[in-house]
DNA sequence: TTAAATGATACTATATTAGTATCATTTTGT
DNA sequence: ACAAAATGATACTAATATAGTATCATTTAA
C-alpha cells in the first residue's frame, strides 16, 4: 500500500530538477532525458502543473518551463492534492458513523486527529527543504 | 484519495459487532443484514479474518465467527495490514534516490520520520477503543 | 519558414479494488 | 438419518484508479 503515486513522484523530480537551473528554462525533452522518464507522461504531468500555478510555461522553440513560485512556496501537499486529490484516511467512517451508539462516532474522531497531524507535517515538506537540505521547512 | 479501503472498512464494523455480541457466535448472514452489506463479499472477509486468527469460526449449522483475541490486542493496523499491506509513504524515492547528489536523500528521511509517526498513531487504535468509548488504548 | 516547443485532449493498457458465484465440507436441529 | 445452514476454498467478473501513449493545433525562436 503506497501512498504517493507516480505522477507526484515525477513532478516532485521535475520541480527538483527545474529549481537546481535556477530560473533557466527547462524544456520536457531534457527533463525526460535526464530523469529517464517517458516524455509523453512527463508532457502530461508538468501541462497540469502549469494549470496549477506551480510552474510557468514558454511556448515555442526553445520553450519550457520554469518554477512559477519560490521553493519555499511549493510544498508536497500541494502535489498530493493536485495528483491524487485530498488525502482522507477514510471516505465512509464518518458519513456513515458505524458506531450510531455513541453521539460521536469514536473512531471517526480518532482519524481525523491523526488525519490532521498527517496532513501538517505533510504540509511543511517544501520543494526548498528538499533542495538545499538543511531540513528547515517555512515556519507556518 | 482515501487511506482505508472497503476490506478494512467493513473488517471493522463486523469486529465491533461481533465484539458487542460478548463471545455469541455471529453468522455472516446476520452480521451481512444488520449491516447492511453483501453477504458474499463479507465472507470473504471474515474468512480471511479466520485466517489471520482475528477471529475463529465455528462450522456447521448454527455456526459463525466469535473474537479470537481480546479487542484490545485487536489494532486498526493489523487490518489495515491484512487488507492493505504495510504503509509506505512511497515506494519508489528510497530505492530510487531521488536526491542522488546528497549522500543521504533527505525526502525519504522525512518521509521515514512521518511514515515512523504515522504508523505509530494508527497501531495504538485498538478495537476496545472503538467499543467503550473512553478513548484509551493499550499502553505500549 | 521550419523545427522544436507547449496546449488540449482523447485514447489504451495495467493494476487495484470491489464484488459475485460455486462446489465442497462440516455440523446442528428435527 | 438427513436436510438446512453454516464455513472453506477458490475462481471469476466488474468497476475504478493509475499509468502511459498519441495526435493535432498553436506558438515562437533560430
């Protein structure tokens, strides 16, 4: 059971990879080459990053792409959010309370506590604290 | 993106209600119309639950599920184990090293450390927990 | 003006999850 | 004795999510 898919894996790199060229552009072409990851798939993932706001796009030849914030401003979550939607420990528990007994579903409580300080840690991992790895992520 | 599948989902509201029973053996049939889910797709639940000693069944007329432990030794993670494998944050950035320039790629120790955290929460969930409704679980 | 890039989008393939069905065996209740 | 009601084992189908490919249109620098 994985919790992160291909597609934030893959823009996770992406995003590493444009940052480290530090405002230059990046086209798909050389990121694909240099990550060893299908172009086609790669096209597809930074185009919905480019929607998102995460990243900036040049058309044309010699066109590409750039980060469109700070590294400090893209967090993981954000991609988790975009690639595999909002991250819930259960879907059901809490629609349907399976403990209809108690005035407050118990276990429904639980998860979102711990959904919760999943989610904030989660939210503190920025491209940043990956890049330059002094483990520091932007204090909230 | 939810967590915890249908397996686990249901798992669990068949333990609580056979738990609730205080050691009456339970048939698939009644635990599937009380709860209001199919009958074929439980039992194949409570047959792996039989399985993996969550429960112990009793063959024949009359017969049915019963608790095979405790509800207190019985956890959320074992089902979601069972049911789901083991919990990984991601599978691919440890062995691919995301970060090869550093020695040490830093997503994955974060991600070790929320992963650590995480399955930390959940283990302590206990069954008893969900019944009595004193939010406790076992000590560790 | 053409080559190399992205934009939009439709399509296919694979894997996972969800759910159904069936035959065999066990065992209680009549 | 024996039929009814239960589980054991297991194979199968359906639905959904994930992964990956392909194509035509548009943009723009060389």
């Amino acid at each position: 059971m994985k919790i992160i898919n291909k597609n934030v894996d893959y823009a996770l790199r992406s995003l590493i990879h444009i940052a480290k060229e530090n405002g230059q552009v990046v086209s798909v072409s050389n990121l694909a080459e240099r990550e060893k990851i299908s172009k086609a798939f790669l096209r597809k993932i930074l185009q919905i990053l480019n929607k998102e706001k995460i990243v900036n796009s040049i058309k044309g030849k010699s066109g590409g792409f750039v980060l469109a914030k700070i590294p400090n401003e893209i967090f993981l979550m954000d991609l988790i959010n975009i690639f595999q939607g909002k991250i819930k420990l259960l879907d059901c528990f809490v629609k349907k309370n399976i403990c209809p007994q108690k005035k407050e579903c118990i276990l429904s409580k639980k998860m979102e506590k711990i959904e919760k300080m999943l989610i904030f840690e989660i939210k503190n991992i920025s491209l940043a604290s990956l890049l330059n790895g002094d483990g520091k992520d932007k204090p909230i």
